[in-house]
C-alpha cells in the first residue's frame, strides 16, 4: 500500500511548461521609463562572474568617475568593453509586457487556435594624477586604459586614506565615503576605479560611454550597492539581469517577491501600459515600504511566450560573459524541452539608504519555472445580444468582467476606481453590485 | 499550581506544549502562504503531512510503538513545510517520509540523533532536485520579528530550553557584532538587518531549541549553542555560503552524543504547559 502511494506521488510533478497564450505582444515597460535607473548585467557559474555597468551617466565626461569594489587586482584581459545595445536586448526581452485577445463570437462553435510560435556609480570630478601615496596606505596595483576609460585598480589599508588619496587626486568624493569604503578594505578588498580618456573617447565618435564589463572569480555572489548610495537624493532604481545555468536568483538578504502577474486589466491601458506599470511598481514598492527586490522576469534563455524581443544570440549571450556555452553551435545550444542551458531573471529594486542597509547578496536556487510580469487586454465580441442566446450570457459576463478589470486595476495601480469606470464608460452600465441587493427586489 | 476558572482552562493548561508549538507554527504558515508569497502549493502541505505521518505510523506499528503519538511528526512537517521550496511535488512528502524513518533508524544513546526538520531541509539541499530554502521569505518585517519572539519565547520557556536559544542568538549575535561591525566597521542597522530577519529567529525558536536533539545537561548546552554559532558565522560569513544556521545545527549535531556522554543528565520528557509530564 505504501509502495503504491509513494509511486503515485513520484509520478506527479507541478507542470512547468507554460501553456501557449494566443495573446499578442503589444507593449512592454522597459527600464527607459525610469529616471536614474543603474543598469547592471551579471553572468555567473560557480564561482566565475561576470559584471557588466550601464552607465547611463549624463553629465560632462570629464566629470565622470566610477568605483567599483572589486575581490581581486583585475589584469587588463579581465576588463572589457561591452556594447549599449546588449543592454537594450536584455531590456526588452525581459520587460514586463501587454498582450491581448479578441473574445470569439459567442454565436459560433469554439475555434481551436493555433499555438502562437515563439522563438525558441557615484560620479566626481576628474582625477587630475593618479599616484601612489605610500604615507596613506593607498597602492596602485594596476593602470591599464581600456576603450575611453583610464583604469586604475587600488588596494588601500585604511578607508581614511583612500578617501584622501581620491580627493587628492581629484575625485569629488562625498562626505561619509570613508565610512562606506571601510568594510571593503577590511575584508581586502580592491577598488577599481575608472575615469574617462577624453581623448579616446573622441576617437570613438560616441555621445554616450560605453559598458564597462569585468570577469573575476569570488564566492561572493553579491552587488556592491552601498557605495552608489552615498550622494543619492531620493530613492534609486536599480535592474539587474543575472544569466546563470540552472536556476533563478533570488536574494539571500532580501525578501524576494514576484510582482503580480497574469493579470486582465481594461483594454484602455493599451494606450498608456508605461503609466500602468510604473504606478503598479510604485504601490507595490510602497507596500514593502521600499524593502524588497522584484522578479519581473525569470525564463529560459531559448525561448519566450509570447516574445517581447528575440532571444539573445549565442554571440550576444558570450558578449555578456556566458562562457559555459558550447562554442561550435552558432546558435544556443537546444536542451531537451526546447531550452538552452541558460537562465535570465530579472530584478528590479527601488532603494533608500535606510531600507538597504546592506549589499546586495544573491543565491540561484533550483527553481525552474518560468515566471513573467504578463498584463492582458481583452477585446469584447462587437455582436448584438439578440444574435442568439449564448450572446446573451456572453453580454451578461462581460459586463461582470470589466467591473473586475476595472477593480484590478484600482488595485494594481492605487488609482480611484470611479476615474477607472469614467475611462472604461462602464458608468452607464448597471451597477453589478447593486442589482444584486435582496432588498433592491421588493421596492 | 491549582486554578479555579474552571475545567477548560484546567484543560488547556494540561495539554502538551507541543501542541501549543503546533498551533503556532500552523498560524506562521497560513500567514506565510497568505501574505508572503511563499511559493507552496496546497498539494505540496497535503503530500508532506500525508507521507510524513504514514511514515510515522508504520514505524510506531513496526517497533510496537503504539502509545506514542503524532504530535512531533506533525510539528515536523509544518517545520518542512515552512522551510523547504520545491518546483516537484515529490520532494516534500519523499523528505518527509525520510526524515521520520531517521528518528527510528539512527539513535545512538538510544535517542534520535537529527533535529528531524533540520535534517530535512539538509537532505533536501543535498540530493533533490528542484528544491531550495528561502532565507529572505519573511522580509525584515519589524512586526513579523516580535511576534515570532513572542511566540517563540512562549514556547521555548516552556519547553524549559529557552537557554539555548538565549545562548545561540548571544554567541551568534557578538560575533557579528566583534567581527563585522567593530572590526569590519558595518553600520548597526546592518546588524539589525540580519536579526530582523524571520528566518534567524525561527530557527533560533524553534528548531535549535527541540529538547530531545539537543545535549541533555545545562553546560552542555551551551558548548553546544556556541559551536552551532561559530560553524554558522564561517558558513554564512568567511565562506559565502547560504544557509549557515542550518548546516551549522546539522555538522554540531554530531558532537551531541558526545557532549552527552561527558555531562550526563537525564532524557527530557515533553511536559504540560502545568509542568506535569504528558
């Protein structure tokens, strides 16, 4: 009896593969809707990682400087430059995203349809001289000029003397950055720095800096949030897409919650589905007062549905740091099911100094299931409810329907549910609720 | 103690502790599936308790164990359940039912070795796939902290084992304060941060202080709350692992018997929140 319970239990598993949704792609809400929003992609395999910045840095180049804390000195292989549009890629193939149906005709035989395809840092002034200070404990382990960048990696023995060796070389370091640096060069760790070459970035006929990309090995699997948060004003956006083989990544410091999802919402938000998704991450932001990390996207790297952008290509995925991929294939590599063996999970963090006292720290679990920010639309049958009697029950459901869109909404989003109905012109409908009051029936 | 409200509370007063533990442990997951996006699916709650319990009972049955109950099997698999994530619906009711046969199979000193649900979430770790722990789950909520303290003080001073659990989180707790705040120069609100967080003090609660795992005299206790702490800190701290509370409880649980042996005291016996033994 145990031997045949224990059987029927190993035979059922929680289905993972997604059901193919007829819905069309139709907007999605990518990270050019946010002010201030740090970009970062971060490629890993044991202990091997790959950190590629978006600096999407606005001001003078001259003025630009990044510090980034780093587990060792970086040798010139190990920094790279990326290229901006693996960023818009990775952006837009894992934005949250509107999709839509049309209701069939109620009067007619369902139809089968077929299966939609789907392919398978702080910033300061310019550092005037780099130089080694022996009297503050600063060393220069390394000066190497990558692309438009001057890099210089430094190793130092107290965070006082750093502080003063940047400000003496003329980095614009905020107040309180000493007390920041600290715990990084107790636990030995260095300190890239990077500042623009004005005058190669001349030669590079850009208006924007390029992605600055480093491979280093640590068992660390963190972002160094911290240091970024010193001179900010309000809070601050960070995305960060994580490419590993097996599964999805969540925060080993932080609650890690995924944003709701699958969701109908009335067919208006079609026009502004960017407001729609900012004011739903803002209450949902504010519900955790700003103390958790989003999932917006969690999916295997071979295939999407339905699809915001194609999937990245395996010369993209190598470009980002995927070095576990097999090399002679031109394409992904096809796992059994349709997938390639790697994963992308998106995170989204709004943060205050206050609500993120510590760094970032990840673990990748070995959760598969596919997971995505999917709102849908869903257009009414434009029929007449004498056409037959199903169209009667049809009519009756819709008008259930987008009352629950329109609540949905208020809810998602916060906004007032009458302004929803005005938009939907659900006014002169009948009230559900009240229609449905006993005591309507006997007056 | 003698009471005159009456027969219920009389009542209540004598039922065991680990029924009180049970009634706390189903609210945390109730909440926790309701509020908090625990990613559990009624099924997997279901098949845990079911092959949990079946498992138990034919144990009982097989060494002629029929007086005692399913109260510990019970409060194990509401701990499974709270801690362990899966995508298959195999790996709870599978870690369930291994962790019960342990409690039968492996007892030197003629008692069970491993904290059951610490030894499932370790085998669960080690050869399952599709299944991880979720140390972030309850958030840094202030709020969800005092209750669990609350909860958790209820039951462990009751349990008469509340020295431990004052011992781990004291060890635990300078630890990181000497090394990671005075030496590294981390903020307090980091420190606050890590043990604000559900996780730490449930574990600290409610799986560190079950009585029959743990060492059996006083001083042995706290040996044992001290290297559960030290073996936890480099988990978690030197080597960048995750889960050092657990594997911490699960590698000190070796010297147990040993810790036993050199303090010798006599086995605990589950009590009455009246003090009388059940």
């Amino acid at each position: 009896m145990t031997t045949r319970l224990i059987f029927l239990l190993l035979a059922l598993s929680i289905s993972q593969t997604s059901q193919a949704f007829c819905g069309f792609y139709v907007a999605k809400a990518d990270a050019s809707l946010y002010n201030q929003a740090s970009q970062v992609v971060m490629t890993r395999k044991d202990d091997k990682t790959v950190l590629s910045l978006m600096n999407d840095y606005q001001g003078e180049l001259k003025d630009f400087a990044l510090v980034v804390p780093v587990p060792q000195v970086l040798t010139e292989g190990q920094i790279h430059i990326g290229d901006a549009k693996l960023f818009k890629h990775i952006d837009d193939f894992s934005a949250p995203r509107l999709v839509e149906y049309h209701d069939e005709d109620p009067c007619q035989p369902p139809v089968m349809y077929e299966k939609m395809m789907s392919a398978p840092m702080p910033t300061a002034a310019m550092p005037q001289k780099a130089k080694s200070d022996k009297s503050l404990g600063v060393t220069v382990e390394a000066e190497y000029t990558v692309g438009e960048y001057d890099i210089v990696i430094l190793s130092a023995k107290e965070s006082d003397g750093l502080e003063k060796w940047l400000q003496a070389s003329g980095y614009k370091i905020p107040k309180g950055a000493s007390a920041a640096l600290k715990p990084y060069i107790k636990q030995n760790l260095k300190f890239f720095v990077a500042k623009v070459n004005l005058k190669e970035q001349n030669k590079t006929g850009l208006k924007f800096l390029r992605p600055l990309q480093f491979a280093f090995e640590s068992p660390k699997f963190m972002l160094p949030i911290r240091l970024g948060m010193i001179n900010a004003k309000g809070p601050q956006d960070l995305l960060v897409y994580i490419l590993t083989e097996k599964g999805r990544v969540e925060s080993s410091n932080y609650q890690t919650l995924k944003l709701p999802s699958n969701m109908d919402i009335p067919v208006y938000i079609k026009d502004n589905f960017a407001d729609f998704y900012k004011a739903l991450f803002e209450t949902q932001v504010k519900k955790q007062n700003l103390r958790a990390v989003f999932t917006e996207y969690f999916w295997n790297m071979g295939w999407c549905d339905p699809c915001a952008s194609e999937p990245l290509s395996y010369e993209e995925l190598k470009q980002l740091g995927v070095f576990w991929l097999n090399q002679n294939s031109n394409a992904p590599q096809v796992m059994s099911g349709g997938g390639v063996p790697v994963q992308v999970t998106r995170l989204h963090v709004r943060y205050t100094p206050d609500s993120f006292p510590e760094d970032l720290s990840f673990q990748e679990t070995r959760d598969t299931e596919n997971f995505q920010g999917r709102y849908v639309l869903r257009h009414a049958w434009q029929g007449k409810p004498e056409q037959c009697e199903a169209a009667k029950t049809y009519f009756e459901q819709l008008a259930k329907r987008h009352e629950q869109e329109a609540k949905t909404l208020a809810e998602l989003t916060g906004w007032e549910l009458s302004d929803i109905k005005k938009k939907m012109n659900l006014n002169d409908a009948p009230d559900q609720e009240s229609t449905d009051q006993w005591w309507k029936k006997i007056w | 103690m003698k009471y005159h409200g009456g027969h219920f509370i009389c009542a209540v007063w004598k039922l065991d502790i680990r029924l009180w533990q049970l009634l706390i442990m189903a609210s945390l997951l109730l909440a926790g599936v309701w509020f908090r996006d625990f990613s559990l699916y009624p099924a997997q709650i279901a098949f845990t308790f079911a092959a949990g319990l079946i498992t138990q009972a034919i144990f009982l049955r097989l060494f002629k164990l029929e007086q005692h109950g399913f109260l510990s099997a019970t409060i194990t698999c509401f701990g499974l359940c709270l801690l362990l994530r899966s995508s298959a619906l195999w790996v709870h009711p599978a870690v369930a039912s291994l962790v019960m046969a342990s409690k039968f199979l492996i007892r030197p000193q003629g008692a069970h070795l491993f904290n059951p649900a610490n030894l499932g979430v370790v085998l669960g770790l080690s050869f399952f796939p599709e299944t991880w722990v979720t140390s972030g789950q309850w958030g840094q909520d202030l709020t969800t902290a005092l209750w669990l303290i609350a909860a958790g003080f209820f039951i462990a001073r009751n349990a008469k084992r509340l020295d431990i659990t004052a011992y781990f989180l004291l060890f635990y707790a300078s630890l990181f304060l000497v090394i990671r705040v005075a030496w590294y120069g981390y903020t307090l609100p980091v420190f606050f941060h890590q043990f604000q967080n559900g996780a730490l003090l449930l574990f600290a609660f409610f799986m560190i202080s079950d009585p029959m795992t743990i060492p059996r005299h006083h001083k042995a206790r706290i040996l044992h709350a001290a290297v559960v702490a030290v073996l936890a800190y480099i988990w978690q701290y030197q080597l960048y692992w995750n889960q050092g509370i657990i594997w911490g409880l699960f590698w000190a649980t070796f010297l147990v018997p040993l810790w036993n042996h050199l303090f010798p005291a006599p086995r605990y016996q589950w009590q009455a929140l009246s003090g009388e033994h059940t």
